[in-house]
C-alpha cells in the first residue's frame, strides 16, 4: 500500500492481517490523494485535514521524492485543528502525546512524514507485522508487474490486495501464472460511538482512536475479516 496520510481503519486491519507488509513508496505521487489528506469531524461535519506538497519533478516525482511544502504548512495549526475537533475525547491524549510531536517536527518528505504517522499508531495498537519500503527493494515493473516482482522478491505465496484493486488484478494474468495467489481484503467497517450525529464511516483512523480509545481501536482492527 502507498503511504497515505493518517489513514483510515481498514488500513491497518491490511497491515495486521498480513505476514509483512510493503510500503509503496517508489511510485508516482498523486495530488489531491489520500497520500496528502484525509477526513476527519469538526464541528459536527466533515473536514478535511491537508498537508501541502512540492513535487521537485513535476508529474513524474514519486511519493518519496514528493516534499512537504513548508512554506504553506503549518504543524500547529493542523494540531490546532485536530484539538479542537477531539479536545476531551476519550483517546485524545494519545495524539497530544503521540502524535503532535510528528506535526511539530515533520521531515522533510511526505512520504517519511505518513510512515512516521503510521508506525506511531502501529506501534500504540500492538501490530507486531514487519514493514519494507518498496525503495529498498531491487524491484522493477508497473502496477501488476511491479506487485508481482515485490512478491517474489519476498517469496511471498499470497498477496494480499484491497479489493478496489481487483478492477486490473483481475485482468492481469501475471500472479496466475506464477505460484503466487492473490486475497482480497474484506474490511466490514464498524459503527462505533461517534457524538451526537449520525455515523460517518471512512474516516480517519484518529476518529476512532479519539471516540473509543486505543484498546476498543486495537480489537477493531485485529478482528479476522482481513481477507475473503
């Protein structure tokens, strides 16, 4: 999976459900992604939370060539943001202690900047699975032969895919004929205690972390729906 920005909690239902899991860092970034923003509550409606990005090659610049745009970004004001949307939440703490550290002091790729976000959170709902970085990997090849060489570069004997990608896995005859089968997630999104509106589902992993704290977060993401 890229590393996106906060993301939601199906992402790490992905990465608990897995033996190791690849973070695709050497492909194209795409603006307007969920590599640079994602959603969360404020003010009893959806918001957004961005983090503006240079792209030094234009187009072509890939996710960990991609920077943080430090002219227009603003750390405190995100943790601004953030605060006020889930001040005396049940799981807030965790993000004044947590995670504002990582806004206050960002690096300087967006790319290390969300795998720093997800590997606090990782790491605070006890995922214990491996992580690699594509560019780390003597790896080549684009979309179904790039995933399939990641694969057999780890030997893997299944991938494992979220399903939105079955539109061209599906179609793509490399992992038939090779030994390696392909599962797709099935991530069943919880309705979990939200405030005092209707449910709003697909929302930042913070969302769930603020609302019903860490250990209620965890049992979510380590329920075993992770592929079908």
């Amino acid at each position: 999976m890229q590393p996106t920005f906060l993301p939601w909690l199906g992402y790490f239902s992905l990465i608990e459900n897995t033996d190791m899991f690849v973070f695709l860092d050497h492909v194209q970034f795409e603006a307007r992604s969920w590599q640079q923003r994602n959603r969360i509550i404020v003010n009893k409606s959806v918001g957004w939370l961005t983090i503006p990005v240079s792209l030094p090659y234009g187009r072509s610049t890939r996710i960990d060539q991609a920077l943080i745009n430090t002219e227009h970004f603003s750390g405190s004001k995100i943790c601004k943001t953030i605060t006020q949307a889930y001040r005396g939440k049940k799981g807030f703490d965790f993000l004044t202690n947590n995670i504002f550290k990582i806004f206050l002091n960002p690096p300087k790729n967006i790319s290390d900047f969300n795998i720093n976000l997800i590997n606090e959170i990782v790491k605070a709902l006890r995922i214990e699975t491996p992580v690699i970085l594509s560019s780390e990997m003597n790896v080549t090849g684009k979309k179904g032969d790039l995933l399939l060489d990641i694969c057999k570069n780890l030997n893997a004997t299944t991938y494992v895919s979220t399903a939105g990608s079955a539109v061209y896995l599906d179609s793509y005859s490399g992992f038939a004929n090779s030994s390696i089968n392909v599962e797709y997630q099935k991530f069943d999104h919880p309705i979990y205690p939200q405030g005092e509106f209707e449910f709003i589902s697909h929302l930042s992993v913070i969302d769930a972390i603020c609302n019903i704290g860490l250990k209620a977060t965890e049992e979510i993401v380590k329920m075993r729906n992770g592929s079908k």
